[in-house]
C-alpha cells in the first residue's frame, strides 16, 4: 500500500490523538518515551530503529517531491 505523505501524517495523527486524553504534543512526546521502554523491554535498539524509520521518511520526502512537477 502507497500512501501519500499527507495521509501519513493523517493516520499518524489519529493514532497519537488516541492515545491519551492529553493534547496531540503531549501524546507524541509520551508515546516516543513509550515507545524506548517498549524497546528496553524486548532488546531492540531504539536508536537503530529511528535510523531506519528516518531513512524510511527521506525516501518518502524524496519520492514525493520527485513527483512534483
């Protein structure tokens, strides 16, 4: 499934807005320290996986200005 960045940011905000009756920020910043215990919790390196995640997005940022005309 391709998705467009915007309706990345889209499903991202739901998901973040769900997770706590806090603002938006809030949640987001709650979720990532979340998100480091989760990795302390099952032996994953939270720095690698935001690498890939980071270079997962520049390929999403590149493709969709590559698309612009």
């Amino acid at each position: 499934m391709t998705l467009s960045n915007r309706k990345r940011a889209m499903r991202c905000l739901h998901a973040i807005a769900a997770y706590s009756d806090d603002d938006v920020r809030t949640n987001l910043i709650d979720f990532l320290a979340d998100a480091r215990h989760w990795c302390d919790q099952h032996g994953e390196s939270y720095a690698e996986l935001d690498r890939i995640a980071y270079q997962h997005y520049l390929a999403e940022l590149f493709e969709s200005r590559r698309r612009q005309p």
